[in-house]
C-alpha cells in the first residue's frame, strides 16, 4: 500500500479479485465522460475488459480507507491503457495521483485518447502529454477518432 498525496486515499496493485470492481468503475466512469460510446459498445467491452485486459497490465488502483477502489490506471510497457475514476471520485485529484505515479513509478510516456473525450484530452495535456497522431478509428475500426498522445520531455 502506496500512501498519496490525497488524505484517506491510498495507492495498491490489484488482484484478480478486485477485476469485478474495476469493471463496475470503468463503466461508471465511461457511463460520466464517454457520451458517445452506445450501449453496445459498453455491453461489448465489458466482458472483454473483465476477462482479458485487466490481466495484461499493470495496474494501480486508488483506494479509499475502506478499501473500496475509486479509480485505477493500467499500463502495458510504459504506455498508458486505461486510467478512469468512479464519477463520485474525480475533481479530487485522483486522476492526477494515479497518473503521476505511473509516470514517476511505472514509466509511462504515451497514451491514446478518445479525440470525443475533451476532459480527458485536456487533463493530459495540463500534465504535459502532447498529441502526435491522429487516427479517424479506434482500434476496433469504430468512428471514434483516437489521439496518440506522448509526454513531453522539455
């Protein structure tokens, strides 16, 4: 356990166990900020994100004193895939607890963002991640233009 710079918040890895509530808190937050994923989109990664890529990465989850998780980042090889906060959990700096972390501790130096997604968009660019690509397509061929994002090293 990982105490941050947040009072009552503390960072941890995860375990197979928590992957339930990892998925409840990523559609929570997509559910808050992504309005242009459909429903279909959501019942289609859901599975897929419980069953597959949580256990592909790295992952970091913030925790309040109870223990329940309140956001979480996970990366793959110093890129950045995933980094969502239950809706009742942002505008606190969490986000930017996690996201400091897995740079500082992790090595994390790209990610790709939803072009849609605004918030998302300027939240790494006030913590110095500039655009560099841009595709028309996310990477299941759907039209949501992804932006590929890597801190910068000025």
């Amino acid at each position: 356990m990982i105490h941050s710079a947040i009072p009552d918040i503390r960072l941890s890895g995860a375990t197979p166990a928590d992957y339930p509530e990892l998925v409840a808190v990523w559609e929570a937050s997509v559910r808050a900020t992504h309005d242009f994923v459909t429903e279909e989109e959501i019942d289609h990664f859901r599975p897929i994100i419980l069953h597959d890529y949580l256990k592909m990465m790295q992952l970091t989850c913030a925790r309040n004193n109870h223990g329940a998780i309140l956001g979480f980042a996970g990366v793959i090889s110093g890129k950045l895939e995933m980094l969502f906060l239950h809706p009742m959990a942002r505008g606190r700096g969490i986000g930017t607890a996690l996201l400091q972390y897995v740079i500082q501790h992790q090595g994390v130096t790209k990610v790709d963002v939803n072009e849609e997604n605004e918030q998302a968009l300027e939240f790494y660019q006030r913590h110095g991640f500039k655009v560099i690509n841009r595709s028309e397509q996310d990477a299941m061929g759907k039209p949501h233009p992804i932006l590929y994002m890597e801190l910068d090293k000025n």
